[in-house]
C-alpha cells in the first residue's frame, strides 16, 4: 500500500433539495484532465460525455472523481481543486456540497460515520455564498475578465472604448467598485476602494464554463457559466453571482421602476423530474395540511407530495402518467380564506 486516495462520487441529484435526483440532457460535461504531476494522481470514470442525458430510471451518478497523493491532506487538496475544475450544465448536481465537504474540519481530522451528512448538514445542504476573504478574490477576477473584453474591443478596427476604467462589480447583491489597469506582462491589476490591490493573471475566454488562472500569484480554478445578465460562480463550495457596470450605468438602472410578482394560492410543483403516478385528489377536494396529493416516480423511487396548507384544490394542470419537468406546475391549492 502506497499513499492515500479520495473518490468522490458525482451525482445528478439537488442537494438544496434533501439530495433529490434530478435528470435530463447534460449541455455541459467538462471533468477536470486526468493528471500524473508531482506525485499526485486525477483520475476521471465516466459513460457520459457532453450532449448525452440522465434518463429518470436508473441511479443518478454521472462520474466518479478520484485523487491519489502520498498523504491524506494532499489528496483531499487535490480532490478539492478538481472539485474546481468539474463544469456540468443541464441537470442539477452535488459538485458545491462536496467542495464544501472537502473543507469541512471534520472530514479533514478523519472524524467520519454514516450520520456525518446530516449532523454536519441537516436534511439538506444549502449552497453557501463567499466568506470576506474569497468574494475580493471572485471580484477581481469577474472585474478583469471585464477588463480583457474592453481591451479585445479597442484592439479591432473601428472599435472604441477604454480597457483601463472604473467600474462596479455586483457580487452576491453588494457593490465592490474598483478600477482596472493593464500590466505590462499582460496581467490586469484590480485596484479596490478601500486601497487594495490584486493582479489577475488568466487567458481564459468566454464561455468556456471552467475559469483557470492566478490570482496575486495563487492558483485558482472556478466554475462560471451565465446567469440572467450576470455570471454564476462556483469555488470551494460557494456559489454566488456577479454583474459588471460602469458606475453611472448602474446608478441610473436602480432608478427603474421594478416589478411586482402575485402569488395567489399555493402552485404545487414537481420537486424533480419524474412521472404522475397517482393523482390523489380531484378538483374542487377540500384538504387538510398535510394531506397527500401526488405521488410521483422517479429514479427507482416514490415520492408523496402533501398540501402545505389547508384549503381546496384548484387548477389541475397535470394527470396520472405525465411526464414532469423539474418545477412543473401540477395543481393549485387555495388556501382557506383565500
């Protein structure tokens, strides 16, 4: 016996959501490369390539990832940063939870037991934003790819506009303007308010989903895809969003009227994909809290959804033998009162 491994087994499955299984076409596959580098081995087992699906019949699991190294530490620190470099798009996935329980202290002190997901996390595990030493890192680096994109602009013929500039990083819904200024190494160096100052060093291009590069000399990787009109990123286990303004462009913007969403009722929706197997109520039933509604199948496995208050049904919107996207509306509960 030689070293130490980690597997990490990949699933398509919503951990937000109490682990459930989630499926369909997969519009974006990019495991980390299977490496051998200085005594630490990546390793990737897979059936599935970009463009194939997760039908709802069979065990989620997509991927195992699995790192080697000459002590325990190092290969939990290789699986994490290959935790990094795994970009998977179409179906929900457990790539954050696990980043997350790569740092967890207990699972790095070799504390283990089958109750560990749950003590550690409850029934469910949220994804978790960016703590105040990572989100400057996130910033700099959204604000430099900005950076390259403007300097892309004013290098073609006919094009106009200052690579160098102010601008207003919005991550995770908080204000982080900074400037960015071209080095002479091709680098771009964020300059924060508060006098702050880090170097971005990266030649990754949109849309590639996996961001690789250094920041003030550390090596980072990190997940990045598009979100409305911002970006969503992964790293470490967090998950947050990001948009790029020019300062006056964003103070005008909040001048906006903004919309306002009614809910009337409770819209029952399908917390997976999966089929209608029974249809428990009609129309117009009065229910208790509580009381079954649906059961529906998926992944070798029923599940019962139960009114979430009291009051009467109302707009069936779907049949015993439906196939159910992930959110599908199925019926309409009107609370009493309502």
């Amino acid at each position: 016996l030689s070293g130490w491994a980690v597997e990490a087994r990949i699933y398509a499955e919503d951990p937000a959501r109490g682990f459930l299984p989630s499926s369909g076409r997969i519009d974006i596959f990019r495991p980390p490369a299977e490496t051998i580098a200085q005594g630490v081995t990546v390793r990737v087992d897979t059936g599935l390539v970009e463009g194939g699906s997760v039908p709802i019949h069979y065990d989620p699991m997509i991927a195992k990832l699995i790192t080697h190294a000459p002590t325990r530490s190092e290969a939990i620190a290789a699986q994490a940063e290959a935790l990094d470099r795994f970009a998977i798009g179409g179906v929900r996935h457990n790539l954050s939870f696990l980043s997350q329980l790569m740092a967890l202290p207990r699972w790095q002190e070799g504390r283990l037991s089958t109750g560990l997901i749950v003590e550690e996390f409850g029934e469910a595990a949220e994804e978790v934003p960016p703590d105040a030493a990572l989100a400057p890192r996130l910033v700099a680096i959204v604000a430099a790819n900005a950076h390259r994109r403007a300097a892309a602009r004013q290098a073609r013929p006919g094009r106009a506009g200052a690579a160098d500039a102010a601008r207003v990083v919005v991550l995770g819904g908080q204000d982080w303007p900074v400037e960015t200024r071209g080095t002479a190494d091709g680098a771009v160096a964020v300059m924060f308010a508060d006098g702050a100052r880090l170097v971005v060093e990266s030649g990754w291009q949109a849309p590639d989903p996996v961001w690789t590069g250094a920041v003030d000399g550390q090596a980072m990787s990190l997940q990045i895809g598009r979100a409305g009109d911002g970006q969503a990123l992964r790293h470490g286990g967090t998950v947050t969003t990001a948009q790029v303004w020019a300062p006056r462009t964003l103070e005008l913007s909040r001048l906006m009227p903004q919309g306002v969403r009614v809910l009337e009722g409770s819209l029952l929706r399908a917390p997976m994909p999966g089929v209608l197997a029974r249809l428990l109520v009609a129309d117009g039933d009065a229910v208790p809290a509580e009381a079954p509604l649906v059961v529906i199948e998926a992944m070798k496995m029923e599940m019962v959804l139960k009114s979430p208050v009291a009051g009467r049904v109302t707009e069936i919107r779907a049949q015993a033998g439906d196939m159910l996207a992930s959110d599908a509306p199925i019926l309409r509960i009107l609370p009493l009162g309502g």
